[in-house]
C-alpha cells in the first residue's frame, strides 16, 4: 500500500491507536515512510509501535487521554521534541458508550462520549494547528462515522458526536483559510474492530456471520487496513486539493434508503 511515498519523511500523529482503525493507519503510515507517535489510553499501544520498529519503521508510543487537554498539550509537545516537528494528525480515538436508546442514557455517558469523540478531536486539531499553522501547513484527519451522517447506525449520543465531528472538520478548514492546513474527515461503516467486536462474535455465536454487511451492496464488513488506505490518502500530498469533506468509506451502505433485495416496496 504505498501511495508515492508521499508521506515519506513527515511526522505524524495517531490517536486511538492501540487497535483497529487507528493502529492499521499507525502501521500503513509508517510503511509509507512517516515517523510516528501512536496514543492511547489502553496500555496495548506499546505493542502498535513495536510491530513499527519490527518492520523498520520509527515509532513511539504514550498512554494519552485525549480528553484531557493537558495531555493532548504534551502529546504534541512529545512530537516536536523527539521528532522535529508535526505535519500530519489524526483524531481517531473514540468511545461507543452505552447501546441503548437516548431515553435511557445518562447525561454523564453523554458528556463521556462528547469529551471523547468530539473535544478529544477538537483539542488534538486545535493543538496540532498551532504548530502547523507556523511552519508551512499539514493535514489533519479526523474520524467520524456514518452514524454522524444519518440515524441508525448507532445510539444517538455516539452519532450525535460523530456528526459533530463532521460540521467541526469543515467548519475548522475553512477558518484555517490560507495556511496549508488542510482538515478532512473519514466516515467508516462496519468495520471489524475492538469496538463492533461484541456485534461481531454476536453474529458467529449464532450462526449468522454471513448476514454481517448484507446491507451494503458490497455485502460484507470492512476490515481497518480498507479505511488506514484512506487515511493515508488524505494524510499525504497525494489528497492536496481536498479539504473540509467526509469520505465515507462504507461499502456504499450510506448511498441509498433501507430496502430489501429483490423487493422495491
């Protein structure tokens, strides 16, 4: 998966990465030729950053609360003090929260879900963009989800913060107008990770694991390293001219309504 080398050389960061998406995006940038510092609260984001050394690439990990400003603020301090400087970002922690319908969550899991899916990301934006903003632009990705594009995929406080990602990334590139920032997010569907994990051992308990992605028209899951390509993309020079989107990488559930095969009402 090499897109010109052009991250080749450039330093980034990635939140989240101790599993799925953002590790897969950890490993695919550093194949790519990027230096990284991988985060995370979960103590497995050690091993992230060994499989990079194991492959030659160069690596560090922290144990980092996104939704903790001071932490955010020493993250990126840790970026330019051990490797020189910070081109790429990418906000890809985040939590799920309760599956439950609004009327039954609590405003605390609400607020737990927002400081991470929505201030985690601004905050690592916001930190990232200072120092990028001086020294010539960068790219920043944030992930969002489809959930934060239309109901149904997800309880309605974690799709209330992915939307809120969504308008965030363009309102964000537009006011970063004329400093080579650019800021995008991805919105993957149902991707094999540690977060839909339990939905997928759901399906095989029962049998059913060939009904998993049957919505979609490409009929199947996604696996993190299909969504790390995009990340890639968008963190290289390769995706220049494209600034405050949403690339849905979803297998095209998002391209139509619900319906039924082989019925049209």
């Amino acid at each position: 998966m090499t897109i010109d080398h052009q991250v080749h050389n450039k330093r980034a960061i990635v939140t989240g990465a101790a599993s799925g998406i953002g590790r897969a995006s950890a490993l695919a940038l550093a194949e790519n030729g990027a230096t990284v510092i991988v985060a995370d609260l979960d103590e497995a984001v050690h091993d992230t950053a060994q499989r990079i050394r194991d492959k030659g690439g160069t690596a560090w990990s922290t144990v980092t609360d996104v939704a903790d400003e001071s932490s955010v603020v020493a993250l990126i301090k840790a970026s330019l003090e051990r490797h020189g400087g910070l081109e790429i970002m990418f906000a890809n922690a985040g939590v799920v929260g309760p599956l439950a319908p609004f009327l039954d969550v609590p405003v605390a899991q609400w607020r737990r879900v927002l400081d991470v899916n929505l201030l985690g990301v601004v905050q690592c934006a916001q930190h990232a963009a200072h120092h990028m903003k001086a020294h010539g632009g960068g790219s920043i990705v944030c992930t969002a989800s489809v959930a934060g594009l239309r109901a149904g995929a997800g309880p309605a406080h974690y799709s209330a913060s992915k939307a809120a990602v969504i308008n965030f990334c363009q309102t964000a590139a537009t006011h970063l107008t004329g400093t080579g920032i650019r800021v995008n997010a991805i919105c993957p569907g149902l991707i094999e990770t540690g977060m839909t994990k339990p939905l997928f051992d759901l399906a095989r308990a029962r049998g059913k694991s060939q009904k998993i992605g049957q919505l979609n028209p490409t009929q199947r899951a996604g696996q993190p390293e299909e969504v790390a390509k995009t990340v890639v993309f968008l963190a290289s020079d390769a995706s220049s001219y494209i600034n405050g989107q949403a690339i849905v990488v979803d297998g095209g559930l998002s391209a139509s309504h619900p319906f039924v095969p082989g019925h049209i009402t």
